[in-house]
C-alpha cells in the first residue's frame, strides 16, 4: 500500500478520497459499520462544484504483510487507543505516520507506539462534515495539509511523504516548526470552539450584540496567553486571522464543534479545551471564559453520551 487512510469521516474521506481521485493507491481502514454504507454507495465528496464519487479500496483489518509508506491517521484522539493495535501490521521500517487530529495528546500517544521518528506532526485546515447519509460535504475551498519532522529536520522520509500526498486538488507544504504550527493551529480551534459554544451562535450574531466582540477579544487572548506560557507564542499575523475570523461583522462562520453541539452529538471538549486550560494551569494563567465552555460541553457530553 502507498497510502493507509485510518478513517474515513468528514476530515479522512475527504482527503483520501482527493488522493484517490488524483490515481493514488489509497486503502482505507475503516470500521464495519461504514464499510457497508461506502460498500453501498461509494464515497461521495459533495461541494459547490457538484459531487464526485469514489469507488474506495477498504478493510476493516489490514492484510498481512501489507505495509504501507504512509499511515495517515484522521480518526478523533478518543478513538486513538483502540486503532493503534490495529495499525500496527502497516507499519514498517520506513513507514511515515502523519496524524491530523485536534490538540497535542495524540503526539505523544502515536511516539509511543511507534517512534518519535516515524511520527509527523501534521495539520489539516478544512470545513467539512460527515451527513447523515455518509456523504462527506465541503463546506468551503479551504483544504490544505501541513506535515513536518518533529524536530524540524528536512529528512528524506518527509520528502518522500509530501510527494505522495501532493498533487491532489488541496496544498501540501512542509514546515520546519511543525510543532509551533500545531499550536497555531490547536488556539485557533479552541478560540473558535468557545466563542461559538458558550455565546450560542455564529459569529455574526454574536458581534452583532452589545458587548460580543469584547467577549470574542477576551477568549482569543487567553488562548494566546496559554501559548505563549506553553513556549509557542503564536505570531501577530495569526492572533489577526484569528480575530479577524471570529469578529467579522455579519460573517456567518461557526466552529465544528458547535455544528456538533446543536446536532446533539458529542463534541471534542477533552482534547480541545480541556487539555489546553490544563496547559494553562499548569502556568497558572487564568481562563475563566474557557473554564465555561469547557464545563458547559462537558455538560453536554454526558447528557448526549451513553452511560
């Protein structure tokens, strides 16, 4: 295999579904339950431009000695533990494992697994999510991937990764801090997730009331606070994107978290909030607005969450 795709939800079925479209030789790795729906009809990537739909190669186990060069990991960092046995026969000598899930957690969870070595850092930057119906929906023609060493070195296994995920419809560059880009990455998510979460709306609506824009200032600035304290201090241009995001007048912009919050499915609190108000604490920098949206969706989960 060249290309082990772990998942194949909004994030996964989309770029492995780009890959493939592009004449990669992807394999998914997915679990039973979604096999039979991408068995039925395909995986279907929905967009402005129409939707394309793809024939998947899939397993729900991976073959013997079928490794692959590249692991591409897009399952959410609470399904991690259990995918990691299952991954393990893709594996091998030369194999690159490229995570693009939310936080920092998974870094050190797959560098135990496999080797610090073999892991790269990763983000992906899109707007997508999965319908009720398997289609995997484009949100906007925002997709881009980021990879990179841990440690900032440009080695031939990070050549030879971006080559075979370039080229298919969406940027892939490489970085040489790619851990200060999963940061960048990790506030922005955070920020977007609380405003989003604890105002209740998207951020026109929020701007668009008395004392809104300072509430959204106020919650980017403790994410920046958290990140500078955790030694990655974001850069002014991102703390401007950001707020340039989340403040803009009319915009109609909502977090994935919140979309997943008014359709009653759990959100990603742990690994987005929670694990960042942890890092803040650890600094003791005060975060009384993300200490509120993290209680409020973890009063969510568990009313949405089975026993």
């Amino acid at each position: 295999m060249d290309i082990l795709v772990v998942g194949a939800g909004a994030t996964g079925g989309y770029f492995g579904g780009r890959l493939a479209l592009a004449g990669r030789d992807v394999t998914f790795l997915v679990r039973e339950r979604r096999a039979a729906a991408l068995r039925e009809r395909g995986l279907r990537i929905a967009g402005g431009g129409g939707t394309e739909t793809i024939e998947p190669v899939l397993v729900t186990a991976v073959p013997s000695g079928a490794t692959a060069d590249v692991v591409l990991v897009t399952v959410k960092a609470d399904g991690l533990d259990a995918v990691i046995p299952e991954i393990r026969p893709a594996v091998g000598a030369d194999t690159t494992i490229v995570p693009v899930l939310n936080g920092m957690r998974h870094m050190s969870v797959l560098n135990d697994a496999f080797g610090r070595s073999a892991v790269l850092g990763g983000v992906a930057v899109l707007s997508t999510q999965l319908e009720a119906n398997g289609d995997v929906r484009q949100l906007n023609d925002w997709a881009s991937l980021v990879i990179g060493a841990q440690d900032g070195r440009p080695t031939q296994a990070v050549q030879r990764t971006h080559e075979l995920l370039s080229g298919a419809g969406f940027p892939v560059s490489v970085s040489d801090d790619i851990v200060a880009a999963m940061w960048q990455k990790w506030a922005f998510i955070a920020a977007a997730g609380a405003v989003t979460c604890l105002l209740g709306g998207s951020v026109g609506e929020i701007v668009g009331v008395e004392r809104g824009e300072e509430t959204v200032r106020a919650i980017v600035e403790e994410t920046r606070s958290i990140a500078a304290a955790a030694g990655y201090p974001l850069p002014d241009s991102a703390v401007s994107q950001t707020l340039g995001t989340l403040t803009a007048p009319g915009s109609s912009f909502t977090s994935s978290m919140y979309r997943d919050l008014r359709q009653g499915r759990p959100v990603e609190v742990e690994t987005i909030l929670g694990d960042l108000i942890a890092e803040g604490g650890q600094a003791d920098v005060q975060t009384p607005l993300l200490d509120a949206a993290t209680v409020a969706l973890r009063v969510h989960n568990r009313r949405v969450l089975p026993d």
